[in-house]
C-alpha cells in the first residue's frame, strides 16, 4: 500500500509524534501531506503541548492568524536562544503565573511586559556585565512588576503586600520586595588590579561597587502620598563572596550630602572596597 493510501487519522498520528519542525518537512513532500501538515488541531496541540498556548497569539499577547503562525512567532522571537531552554523558561514563569492567578491574584495585575532584546542589550553594555540565558529568558517574559501605592483603605499593610519576592510589616514598618523591571536599579562590580595586592602572601583584592538608580517619572509613593522627590540618607553596603559575607558599611550621610532625587533623574552611589581572599580547602 503506498504512502497515498494511508487514511487522514494515521497521517495525523504519524504528524503529532514527529514534531512541529519534522512536520512542516513533511508538508513539502505532496500536497496530501501539506493538508495534514497544515491542520489547525494539530499545531493547536504543538501549541499547547510546548508553549501552553490556548489561543493563537505570540509573546506580546498579538493575536496570530492561526496556531501554526503563533509558533513561527515564537520561534522567531526567540531564535538567538536554545528552543529547549526557552520551554524550560516558560514553563516554569507559567507555572509561578499560575499560582499566582490561584493564590495571590492581586499581584498578576502588576507584572509588567517582556523586555526587548534590545532593552537587555542596552543593559548588558551598560553594566559592562553578560546575563546568563535564563536572566535574560526570564525579563523576556516579564520586565519586573509596577509599584502599588499603599491604600488607605486597606484595612493591613499585609493588603499592600503585592511584592513577588516577599514582604512582611512589622510596627507600621512595611517591607515589600517587587521584581524589579531593568531600568530602575543597576549594579556593577568592577575589579581595579592596579590597587590590589594579588601575591600569595597577602591576596588583597580591591573592587569599585556602583548602584545606579533612578527616581520614575510618577515619583515616589510613601504610606498613600505622592512625592516628586525623595533623599537618600542612609546606604547599607553588604559584600558576599558567595555565601560569605565579606563586608559590610552602613553609611549615614550618602555621597557626603544626602542627595535629593528629582522624578526621572538618576545617581549613582560608589563605594570602595576590598578584602583579603582566604583559600578553600577541599
């Protein structure tokens, strides 16, 4: 029995096993096979099966005109990156979605959309740093969260509590820790071997710690009220080496006057540091 004869269901079968890149191969074979190749169901499940998509759409949310046109999206969105990292990424950012639409819904509404690769090349070379792929994977799929002011109708600060990493409140003291999009805080941690001591007798290293952070453009939001400027008046530097907490300054008065942050301006606070590296021993 030829290839020709083979019914429309055992094709399909044969297709859905394959593979979306082994199909679309398929489909160049005879105009039978393009028909099954294209089948709507059929990417549906593709679709579904890698991307967990239940509607047509690509990153953005765009809707596509069909399931197989979504794939081709992502694959093209996401081409500069291993395929089998990137479903890696996303099953794991939709699992944390997932719990969140259950478990804390009020937090969905704040996540923010994926960056652009240009927006993590920018960073990259701001930073002077290379973000490792699943970083990078991870702000593809959502660039941080938007700050919640606090409601005065709430009736605890625990109402307000809408950070992704965490947050408790103690006293009225609240503290909420956001994922933070790229372009609000950035840090840098370049090595100056002209001020190290790097012999085997004293290995003292020294590095230049950088934060730089900008006020948004809404300004800041403290206990429900609105400013368009904040001052810094305090800096806590903690230095790990791995797990190891190597050192850390509390500094009260912040590059020597207590700046005063204007809404969409920008400041950098540098610290220098250095301690003396001790071997491990394995």
């Amino acid at each position: 029995m030829g290839i020709e004869n083979v019914g429309g269901l055992a094709i399909y079968k044969i297709l859905s096993k394959l593979g979306p890149r082994d199909t679309t191969r398929v489909g160049c074979v005879s105009r039978r096979f393009v028909e099954c190749a294209f089948d709507e169901f059929l990417w549906y499940q593709f679709c579904f099966q890698e991307l967990q998509l239940s509607s047509p759409e690509d990153l953005l949310g765009n809707p596509t005109p069909s399931f197989k046109a979504a794939y081709q999206a992502w694959r093209v969105s996401f081409g500069m990156y291993p395929w089998s990292l990137v479903l890696r990424v996303r099953r794991c950012w939709g699992r944390i979605k997932s719990w969140l639409v259950v478990n804390f819904p009020e937090a969905v509404t704040t996540l923010r959309k994926g960056a652009t690769e240009d927006e993590l090349n920018n960073l990259e070379k701001t930073l002077e740093v290379k973000l490792p792929h699943p970083t990078r994977l991870l702000y593809r799929f959502c660039n941080g969260q938007h700050h919640v002011e606090y409601s005065e109708n709430s009736e605890s600060f625990s109402e307000s509590l809408l950070g992704l990493i965490g947050g408790y409140s103690f006293c009225g003291h609240l503290v909420n820790v956001y994922l933070l999009p790229l372009d609000e805080v950035r840090a840098s941690a370049p090595f100056i071997p002209e001020l190290s001591e790097t012999n085997l007798e004293s290995n003292h290293y020294r590095f230049s710690y950088s934060i730089r952070m900008t006020l948004k453009s809404e300004g800041c939001i403290v206990n429900g009220m609105r400013f368009d400027s904040c001052q810094l008046y305090q800096a806590h530097w903690t230095i790990r080496e791995n797990d190891d907490v190597v050192s850390e300054i509390v500094e009260e008065n912040v590059l020597g006057k207590n700046p005063l942050l204007h809404s969409g301006e920008r400041i950098c606070l540098s610290r220098l540091c250095s301690y003396k590296y001790a071997p491990r021993l394995h």
